[in-house]
C-alpha cells in the first residue's frame, strides 16, 4: 500500500531488491532508539505497547528504515515519501533521521452530520491524515441536521437522515458495510476511527425522527429527554451499535456540548448515564469539555476547545454573525462557564484532548487569500463569521498546548486534534479548501513542535505536488512559492 502512495505521489516504482538503491526495513529494539524521546499521551486505540519512532537513513547506495514496529517503519516510509516529492534533481540527498511523534493522539474531528460525506471523500481524508502522520479520524456522526449511522430497532433516525439535510443538501448515511469498509481503510493506514454520536444537545434529527426523545428545553433548540425508559432503551442500542461498527476504537465520544437550556440535573443525569453504558461496553469515555461539569475520572478524556480570548466578544453583534440576539447571549453566558472546565477535569484525573477553537477550527475563515479566482470565490464563502479569521500561520508558530493551564505539564495532554465543522461547506470541494495546507500544521504541532512561518511555507511549496497528483484541492495561499520549477 506504501509503494503504491509512492508511486501516485510521483516517486518511482519499489520492487524486491537487495542491491544498490534499495529500501531496507530492519526491525530494532526501543533501546536502539533511546536517542528519541518516548511519546506522551493516549492512543485512540488504546495500545499500549505502540511505538512510531524511526531512524531514516539515505545514502548513495541505499535506504534503511529502522523501526521497533510495523506502525513506526510505516511513518519512515512516510518520511521518504514526503522526501521523494521534495526532491528537486531526481535523487534523494544523503540525510540521516531520527524522529517520533510528539503526542499518541493526532486527529482530525470530522463534521459529517451537516454535510454528509459519501465513503470516497472520507477515504480521501483519511490519505490526507496518513500521509501527514496524523492518526485519528474522528467522526461527528449525529447533530441536529443529519444522524449517519444505522441503530438496530430505530430505523427512522437514519431513514429520514437520507431525506436530505437543511440547506439543500443531499441526505445520506452509513450503512454497516461502509463504516466496516471504512475502519478497515483507516487500520491499513494506521489511522484509527473513533465515533461521536453528539447528546444530550444537537438532537434535532434524533427527535425529528422519535419525537418522544425530546426533552424540556429552556433553549432555543432540543434536548433529549433522560431519565425515561425509552431515552435508555435508545442510549442502550447507541452504544452498542458504536461499539460493534467501530472495534479499533478505545473511546466513545459521548458529545455533551452546548446542551443549551438544559437544567444541570438533567445534563449531569446523561453524562452519568451514558459514562456508565460506555463503560459496561468496555470502552472509555471521551466528551467535550463541558462534561467535567458534570461526571469526568483518570479514566476520561475532556476534549477542549473553548478558551480564554478565543472570541473577541467585545466586537461580537448578533447581526454581524447573523445569530438571533438571545442565541448569541447564550453561547457567551456558555463561554463564561467554561471558565472552570479543564480545572475540574484535571482535579479529577482526566486527560485533555486539545483543540483550541482560536487554532484548530478549520471551519474558521481563511485569513489568506487565494491566487486562483475560482478559489478565491469559494474561500470568501466558507467559514464561521463568528470566528475571526485563521492564517496558516496562526496555526503552525502558536503551540495548542500553550492555551490550558497545565499543573502536571504535558503528562496530562492526550494529544491534539483539529476540527472541521461543515454549516459553510457544501461538497467536497469546500471541504478540502478548508483541510489544506491546514493539516500540515497540525501535523507540525501534534507530530514534532512549532516552526517558523518561512520554513513551513516553504515545505508546503514542496509537498504540494503530491496533492496535485492526487487531485486533492488546496487553498493556493498568496505569499506561497506553489507551483515552483523541479
């Protein structure tokens, strides 16, 4: 499968050899690589004994890729790869590296419940995780618009999911064969899927479809109701659907964001609940941040994305981000609770999940501008006006670990993950213009550390002849070298 990314990537085709030019993988101990530090965090398929580290060595002769495991000589081979495209006289220059990753985690949340993305466009992103070294794919299954999988005796959440979504959007979901297909795709490419079904808030679709679900709100949208035997005969069947069509998957993300209107009982009633299905299904828990509020232990993974300064809220109008008034009161009132939210997870034990909204939303406007017109139409369209806009920059320079308070220093990170929300996207096109180059700096940040803007867009101008071939569309960011002589 490497040789193959090879050889679409533009390098040449790899055959058995064990003369002069070959590639050799031998496999060490962990003591070989003591040079390297050990990698923080968790895993998202819970492996213990997981080791990506790799030392690459290229000489006039030859290539070796030394590994302790299959996982760390497949990111050596990925190494070469980017080398490969880089190259600008049709030949590897001699270089020796010695490289691991960061974090355990290095994901990406992907939004398919407002705008659904059929199996090959997830296939596509999945390449874009694997050759950026990044190695979850987090999938944001259920919202308001849209419920993508199958739930045995509740047929009507994704039958009307296929219906269409808001906005003219086609419907769509999952079958069990295309999430199996879609494991197994990402397991060969080292990328591990983890679900989200997002409740007790964003269940439009969940209560359009059982309307008995549906809760008493204080809010301007629904909650689930809880506390009822049929809303846990409907966790019940959640959870053990997530549990079978995901087997990799140590963690079940359990939603619990912006349940607005939702009294504090009832909130913390679902969070018990379900932490406790989770747990019976021999799987951990993994939520947004708000439901440390709530229930959280060392067993946990609070997921942030709410920070101080992510929002200037002194220049924030309702009609500037066309939200009703009393909507844009809530989510500051939300903001202002979240102030406590990683202080009441970390006395508790759990691990954080970083991603900072001000760094790692990729539905935030881009700051730069496009040199292709028919992109630039396209970029001034896509993105929250909520947000401010992100520069590739911003992205690359600023550490994410930098926007939590840590008492236990990095031991307490999971890993980093970005996220792309899809209100603004609507095909995969716009998706893709959201995605790239940004996941390259997401890999520099969650991989290995900040870098320097220079030296980022300079690497970027040598990569992207890989996603040329690939036909993976690109933000053509003004003040890039792209499309430079090799």
């Amino acid at each position: 499968m490497v040789i193959d990314d090879i050889i679409i990537d533009g390098g040449p085709r790899l055959v058995p050899s064990a003369g002069c030019g070959a590639v050799t993988l031998t496999k060490v101990t962990a003591a070989d690589l003591r040079d390297l530090p050990a990698t923080t965090g968790v895993r998202a398929d819970g492996a213990p004994d997981a080791d990506e580290r790799y030392r690459l060595t290229v000489t006039a002769e030859a290539v070796e890729i030394s590994a302790v495991t299959a996982e760390g000589a497949f990111r050596g081979l990925t190494t070469l790869r980017q080398l490969i495209t880089a190259s600008t006289e049709g030949r590897l220059p001699g270089v020796e590296i010695l490289d691991g990753p960061r974090f355990a985690w290095r994901g990406l949340s992907l939004d398919v419940a407002r705008t659904f993305h059929a199996v090959p466009e997830v296939k596509r992103v999945i390449d874009m995780l694997s050759l950026h070294k990044l190695n979850v794919l987090h999938l944001h299954l259920t919202d308001d618009q849209g419920w993508r999988f199958e739930v045995p005796g509740w047929p009507r959440l994704h039958e009307l999911s296929d219906q269409g979504t808001p906005g003219d959007r086609p419907g769509g979901h999952y079958t069990d064969a295309d999430i199996a297909d879609l494991v197994a795709y990402g397991r060969a490419r080292h990328v591990t899927l983890v679900p989200e079904a997002d409740l007790p808030g964003h269940v439009g679709a969940a209560v359009g479809a059982y309307p008995e679900l549906a809760g008493a709100a204080g809010g301007p949208a629904a909650v689930l109701a809880v506390g009822t035997p049929r809303t846990t005969e409907f966790l019940q069947a959640v959870i053990a659907s997530e549990t079978r069509l995901f087997p990799d998957a140590a963690f079940l993300h359990i939603g619990a964001d912006e349940a607005f209107g939702m009294a504090h009982e009832a909130y913390s009633h679902y969070v018990e609940e379900v932490s406790q299905l989770v747990a019976q299904a021999g799987r951990r828990v993994l939520g947004w941040q708000e439901h440390a509020r709530a229930r959280t232990d060392a067993n946990s993974v609070a997921q942030q994305w709410i920070h101080p300064g992510m929002f200037p809220f002194e220049d924030l109008s309702a009609d500037a981000i066309g939200l009703p008034a009393d909507m844009l009161d809530l989510l500051m009132e939300h903001f202002t609770a979240s102030a406590g939210d990683m202080d009441s997870a970390l006395s508790h034990g759990a691990t954080l999940l970083l991603s900072p909204a001000s760094l790692l939303y990729f539905d935030r406007p881009s700051a730069e501008s496009s040199i292709d017109p028919e992109q630039e139409q396209r970029r001034t369209r896509l993105g929250m006006p909520v947000y401010p806009p992100l520069s590739l920059s911003d992205i690359v320079t600023q550490d994410p670990v930098a926007t939590v308070p840590l008492t236990n220093g990095v031991e307490s990170v999971a890993g980093v993950e970005g996220a792309v929300w899809c209100e603004t996207v609507t095909d995969a096109a716009d998706l893709e213009l959201l995605l790239l180059p940004r996941l390259a700096g997401l890999s520099e940040v969650s991989w290995g550390a900040t870098r320097a803007w220079g030296d980022h867009a300079a690497a970027l101008a040598d990569q992207a002849p890989a996603w040329d071939r690939r036909g993976w569309g690109y933000l053509k960011a003004a003040g890039i070298a792209w499309g430079r002589q090799r």
